[in-house]
C-alpha cells in the first residue's frame, strides 16, 4: 500500500500556482486489524492474549499520563503541558481559563516507518475543504489553541459554506463526540473564514471541521484540521 496524495491550490502564498498536498482515501486501521496482523505472521499468541496485553499496555500508557509524567516509547513520546495567561506568580490552575495540553510526537521506531512510507499521485476527483491554519487571533497562535468568544481564523482552500444551512459549517468535535457550530460568521471566503469561537469550549480537546456543499454539488464535504486544539 501506498499513501495516496493529490495537489490542491495552496493559498497561503502570493503565487496563484503554488499547490499544497492532501492526503486522501488511505484507510485507518484501527486495534482489531491490528491484531489480525500479529497473529497471521504465525506468533504464537492468541488473539485474545494480544487484546488483553494491549489493552494492559494502553492502561499503563493512560496511568502513567494521568499521574504528570512524560512518556518516551519507541513509537511516541508524550509530555503534559499547560496553556492559558496566569495573572501573577500567585494565580493558580483554573479551568474556565487554563487547560492541560499532551504534546504528542514520534519515536524512533515511528520515524523510521514514516522515512520508508511509499507515495502514490492521484487526482483529487472530489474536492473537499482543506484546513492548512487555525489562527487563534487573541494569542496569536497557529495550529494549537482557541480563545472562548474570541475571533479566530481558519485559512486553506474550498472552505466557503452556506450560512443559511445548518448542516454546512465550522464545527468544535469534542472527544466524546459532542458538537458544537460556531453561530457567528465575520468573513466567509474560499481561502479564509473569520469567526466567533463558542463561549462554552472551556475545557477538553476538540478538532475542527469545515462542512460545506461546494458550488453545483448536493453531497455535503468535510475537512478536518490534523491538529487537535485546546482553550487558551
């Protein structure tokens, strides 16, 4: 397998030509695969025994994250961060204004997998909006986090939607699932979409998504950002 790409316009530069890459129809492989393909190389271990030691791995990893330690593996390493203004040395951690951030990066053995990854041009035959930037405009950060009731920006390509349609729009994604659309829409450009973000986003890490039905389509598109932000 190889992973599949296609060029998009790319409109964070001054030149009308540039493209920027998008990855496209790659599958996700998710545990279960993952254990078909340690025991289909004729490991002794059962199916059963592989899902009992990953799951005993995944409690130690969360446990270990839980009690503030960093985390270095041959896959990933994690460290906990927090964001958010503290008004002096005496202020103290306060969830309406402060939130705990996992700062999430390969490990060796990830590296070298990604350095042999193999990669196959394809035409992007159904377009879809594409989330380069998430400007928090308060703090001036890009790609990390948002201000509650502050305006942000979200910058790429195809990100112009409906506002009269409730389905089409910027949507928070929580990790359980639930989600709320940004009601407030300052500037709704193809290459730039200025807004409001929800007041009640004060805790938790969301993803952000761009849904639009583009021009002589009927099929609503998402696009997601790959970063995962948090309030600030």
């Amino acid at each position: 397998m190889a992973l599949r790409y296609g060029l998009v316009p790319n409109h964070l530069t001054d030149d009308p030509n540039d493209c920027m890459a998008v990855t496209t129809d790659n599958d996700t492989i998710n545990v279960e695969e993952i254990v078909e393909s340690m025991i289909g190389k004729g490991s002794t271990v059962t199916r059963a025994e592989a899902l009992s030691v990953i799951e005993e791995y995944e409690y130690a990893i969360a446990d270990a994250i839980q009690k503030g330690n960093n985390l270095n593996t041959g896959l990933f390493k994690v460290h906990p961060s927090i964001s958010g203004v503290f008004i002096n040395d005496e202020d103290g951690f306060d969830e309406t204004r402060h939130a705990i951030k996992l700062n999430l990066n390969p490990g060796q053995r990830l590296i070298e997998a990604s350095e042999k990854i193999e990669l196959k041009k394809v035409e992007i035959v159904s377009p879809q909006p594409v989330i380069q930037q998430f400007i928090n405009l308060k703090s001036n950060t890009v790609n990390e986090n948002f201000t509650p009731g502050q305006v942000a920006s979200i910058k790429g390509s195809i990100l112009k939607f409906d506002l009269e349609d409730a389905q089409q729009g910027i949507f928070f994604i929580a990790d359980d699932g639930t989600e709320t659309k940004a009601s407030n829409v300052i500037k709704n450009k193809p290459s730039e979409l200025l807004f409001f973000v929800p007041e009640g986003l004060t805790t938790g890490t969301f993803q952000v998504e761009v849904r639009a039905i583009l021009h002589k389509g009927k099929t609503l598109k998402k696009g997601r950002l790959l970063n995962n932000l948090v309030p600030a």
